[in-house]
C-alpha cells in the first residue's frame, strides 16, 4: 500500500491509538494496577496462541499437549534462577529446552494424521505432567541424576517451585509488563514473516493435502517438526515469562490439561490459520476468563459460583464455534461484512426500481 | 535412444495381495509411454511405486542411471520426477496462484532469488495450461476440467524431467480432451518426458509412441499403440472384441 493510502485507512489510526493507550496503561492507574496485570495477561497469552497456531492453525496439525512446552519453558526457569542463573538469561534456554522436547516426542507423533496426532498429543502432555509430578521421588535414589536435587528437590512435585520476589515489585510489574508486551509484537512479526514465507507455504500445503505436499517436494516430516519446534520455542518462552512473574508454579497450573485447552481455544474463537485471530482470541478468553472467575450467578435461592463453570462456559463454546463458525470471529466478522455489502447493494436497487 | 526411467523386476505387494508383481519397464527419453489395464489392474500402484508414495517391495527402480527405489516422494520431486492425482488433490483453501507457487517453489528449487522467479515460473505455467485468468480464485471454486488442468500445472511447476500422468483427461468432455491431449503433446515436445496412465483409448493410442499393458498386477504386453491394440491377449482382459472389431474396420 503507497503511505498516503496507509495514512487515510481508519484501521492504521485505530491501531496507533490502541498501541499509545497500551503504553500508558500503567501510567493511568486504571484500576490500581489491575489492568496493567491484564494486560500483561493478555500479551502473554497472545505469544501462546500466536505460537499454536503455526502449528495448529497453518500446518492444521491440532495439539492438545502444547502445556508440556509452557510448563517446561516454566521449569527450566525457575530451576536455573533458583541454582543462581540470571532469570532472564534463562530465557533462550527455557525456549530451546522446550523446542528440543517438541522434536523428542514430535519425531514419532507427526508421523499420525489428523485426530490420530490430537489424541497422541493428549497423552503426552498428560504423561508430561505425571513426569514433573513425580521427577524429584523417581531421581532421588538414583546415583547419577540425584546430584542435579537441591536440597532434595528438582522440580519440587505438587508443592511446585517459589521463585524469591525482588525488592521493587511495581519496577519489576512494569518491566515485564512492556517486555511481555515487546515479545508479543516478536512472536507476531513471526507469524506474520512464516505466514508469508516460502516456508509458510510449505505448512499451508501440508494443511490442505499432505499427499500432494509431498509430491510436489515439500519434506512433509521436516517441516511439520519445524512448525512444532518453532511453536514449542515461543510458548516455552511464554512459561518463561509466566514463572518470572508470577514468582510460583505447580505442575497443575503449567503442565495441566486446561492449559493445553486454553492455547486450542484461543485461535479457534478468533480464527484459525490467520494472524489476527490468535490476538482476537486470546483478548476474549483473558476477558471472559476474568469476569466469569469472580462473578457469581444468582436465580432466586440458588446461588452459583461461575468459576466451577468456567471450562464448561469454554466447552460450549467450542462446540458452538465448530458447528456454525469455523473460522471464529473473523469468520463471522467477513459474513456480517458480505451481509452489509449486499443489503447496500439491494438498497440501491431498490431504490432505483422505485 | 537414453534411458529415462527403467523398472527392474518391480512388486508391491498388500499382504498376500500383489498389486503389482515382476514388473519391468524402460522409458525412453523423450516419449510418451502409455500405461493401460482394467481396473485394480496396479496402474496407479506402479506409479506411487515411482514416486516413493509405497516403497516396492522388491525389485528396482533406477531413474538416469540413480537408484530411486527407497527414496520418499519428495525426494524423486526433487531429482525430476513428479506425478498428478487420479482424484484431483487441490490445496482448496489456497488461491490458484499459491497452489502452482508451491510447486515451484519446493520442487526443483532455484538457485537465487526465490521468491521472485518462483512466482514468474507460476505465472507462466498458469500461462500454459490456461488457468491464467482464474489465478486468484480459490482452487475450492474451480470446476472439475480446471481442477484437473490445475493438477497439471502444479506438477509442471515443479520443472519435471519424467511426468507420471494419472487419467488426466477422465471426467472431460471431448473438447477438453483434445485441449488436454495438446498440452501432453506440446509437454513432450518441450523435452518432457511423459508416463501416463489412461482409460479413454482415443486418448492414450492416438498420443503414445509406446504403451505398456498390465492385469492383475502383471504386464501381458508392450509394444507400439498398433501392435498393442491389435494383440488377442490385451483385446481378452481389457479392451473388449467390439473394440477389436471397430479398430479393424477404421483402420
């Protein structure tokens, strides 16, 4: 697009002005703070629904075992920040920690196809979790790896890890709060440069017809464990961050299932396979994740916590999504656009009959 | 004449199933070689035997004098060899320009400026089959005839040396029939040599130099489109004594 048509389309003014107000939420003292932790909420959770979606949404290869990257992202931070490694150094680590996982058990599951490999990947982010569950009793007695327990503990089992906090908590908040926010332009340039790529094309190919990707001489296997590695990176960081800001974690909280759920969700309620999906999505469930976690429902004497709910909520949801909409908001947003087109149309019409 | 592509002795088999047994085969540079036999005959077999999609389960495959019989299909892409679906295989949610580019793109590769010449190359084979002015539809919207042109010209894209045709003209009128026939002629006149497979007789006796004979997995005859047709073993299995019969006359 020439800069003079960039500079007339209302989208380029909407999104300057959603960016300056991101910027000066925590100088606005919205909320006293509360909207500064959603916000960094939401950043977080678009670097995992972005970093999904290329597996999921580009090469259609559904996962529902990407918490085992989250929480290993998680993990190796705390442990190496608890033995006396800069956090943020640990960073990179904790992403390639999680990318190398990604290819151990990607190597045999990508060979299934379709909900044969959505099924395999429940399974290992299950047995993941199990694993990090019970890491520190399964290495205790053994003489080569015990030495890597701290005073008895690895990954601390269902008691999980505490990080120290710093002294300055607002200084750090906010740093995170930009960082997280700088992370999240990161993974979206990603997504936008894969998108875009020859390699992108290769992923959208084996999305469409497997087959025909592979006669036309795309290294099916080669780029679906890419895509996996390349997504397992993004959301590793994206534990990395969560454990350095949260300051505790648990393997119910990082590896559990509805982690997993959570990162299909997010580009299915916003679209699929497109780049602003994932955002859209991701700005949703953080949202409604907050209001239903603290409402509660009241119909005369019966009085409801929704927060018991909230999975369900998500359930329904989902099947809801997938039945009339299959590309999510954006989806619905382009049928609403054509729908408007074609009555203005009509109109004119009409008018010119009368 | 050179030696393009030579099958030793080929056999798949399916358990106790051979769907394709000691088959061997030599396809001369340059020609069109037809492939034809009743259904369940192993046609398509052969081919997916070819492009590494079933690995043989003994017996090889040598293409310009390399051993190509356990290498996957991407790799035989890459060295020149690529083939179009029986049941056409778009990429539906892709545009019919990104559907030719990423055969371009992945099959024989370019050495610089990728993007740039890929999407030249595209261009130009869109050019050639006729799909030019649909090259921004999405290939799910094309009708039956373009999504077999559509499957040729992705396979072209790839800059093949050997062609491996799978019914590219079943499904067309007669008119898109003689259009198709042309492109395959104006392929091997570009240096392309073509392996097809073919049920519509017109088709494959009037454009083939050689043609080859399989059922149940066997070969029962080669020859030239003349000799073939003419042969009591092919007229028996396949081709029918009415057909016999016809030939005779017109001829």
């Amino acid at each position: 697009m020439p800069a003079k048509e960039v500079l007339r389309s209302w989208k380029t003014w909407v999104s300057l002005a959603g960016l300056i107000f991101l910027l000066w939420i925590p100088f606005s003292g919205i909320g006293g703070g509360y909207l500064q932790t959603l916000g960094f909420l939401t950043f977080l959770y678009v670097i995992l629904s972005t970093a999904w979606n290329i597996l999921g949404g580009y090469t259609g290869q559904i996962s529902f075992g990407h918490a085992s990257f989250y929480g290993l992202g998680a993990y190796t931070t705390s442990i190496l920040a608890l033995r006396g490694v800069s956090a943020l150094m640990t960073m990179p680590i904790a992403g390639a920690v999680a990318s190398l996982y990604g290819l151990v058990w990607g190597y045999p599951c990508l060979r299934l196809r379709g909900q044969y490999f959505a099924i395999a990947t429940i399974g290992v982010g299950e047995a993941t979790r199990l694993l990090m569950l019970n890491m520190d009793d399964l290495i205790k007695n053994n003489d080569l790896l015990k030495g890597f327990l701290q005073e008895g503990v690895l990954t601390g089992g269902a008691t999980g890890l505490m990080l120290p906090t710093p002294p300055d908590i607002h200084a750090y908040a906010l740093g995170f709060y930009y960082g997280a926010m700088g992370l999240m332009f990161a993974a979206l340039f990603i997504s936008w440069w894969v998108k875009r790529s020859k390699f992108g094309l290769g992923l959208f190919a084996i999305n469409m017809d497997i087959d025909a990707a592979e006669t036309m001489g795309v290294n099916t296997v080669y780029y679906k464990n890419l895509a996996l590695m390349l997504s397992a990176f993004m959301v590793g960081i994206g534990g990395s961050i969560y454990a350095q800001y949260i300051f505790y974690i648990d393997p119910q909280t990082v590896f559990g299932f509805p982690m997993s759920i959570a990162m299909v969700l997010m580009p299915t309620i916003g679209g699929i396979g497109t780049l602003a999906g994932p955002i859209l999505g991701a700005v949703v469930y953080i949202v409604v994740q907050d209001r239903i976690l603290t409402a509660n429902l009241e119909l005369g004497a019966l009085k409801l916590s929704l927060s018991t709910l909230h999975l369900l909520i998500y359930g329904g949801l989902l099947v809801l999504i997938v039945l009339f909409e299959p590309k999510g908001l954006l989806g619905l947003q382009k049928r609403l656009a054509k729908w408007w087109e074609k009555r203005g149309i009509e109109g004119a019409r009409a008018k010119r009959v009368s | 004449m050179a030696v393009m592509i030579e099958g030793l002795e080929v056999c798949k088999q399916f358990g106790g199933l051979a769907a394709v047994n000691r088959v061997s085969f030599q396809v001369h540079q340059g020609e069109i070689f037809g492939l034809i036999g009743p259904n369940g005959a192993g046609k398509t077999t052969l081919f997916r035997c070819i492009t590494g999609v079933y690995p043989p389960t003994s017996g090889k495959i040598v293409f310009q004098g390399k051993d190509i019989t356990k290498l996957m299909p991407h790799n035989t892409c890459v060295l020149g060899i690529t083939n179009t679906h029986q049941v056409v295989k778009p990429f539906s949610d892709m545009t019919v320009l990104d559907n030719v580019r990423v055969g371009a793109f992945f099959g024989r590769g370019w050495a610089r400026g990728e993007v740039k010449d890929a999407t030249q190359e595209a261009k130009r084979v869109l050019e050639f089959t006729g799909l030019a002015p649909r090259a921004n539809f999405l290939a799910r919207n094309l009708t039956l005839p373009d999504r077999k042109r559509l499957e040729l010209a992705r396979a072209l894209a790839t800059r093949p040396e050997l062609l491996l045709l799978d019914e590219v003209v079943a499904g067309l009128n007669p008119t898109e029939t003689d259009m198709m026939i042309r492109h395959i002629r104006q392929l091997r006149d570009n240096g392309i040599t073509i392996f097809m497979v073919e049920h519509v007789m017109r088709a494959v006796l009037g454009v083939s130099d050689r043609v080859m004979v399989l059922n149940f997995g066997e070969k029962i005859a080669e020859g030239t489109p003349k000799q073939v047709s003419t042969n009591p073993q092919v007229i028996e299995a396949y081709l029918g004594k009415s057909y016999a019969v016809t030939e005779s006359a017109e001829g």
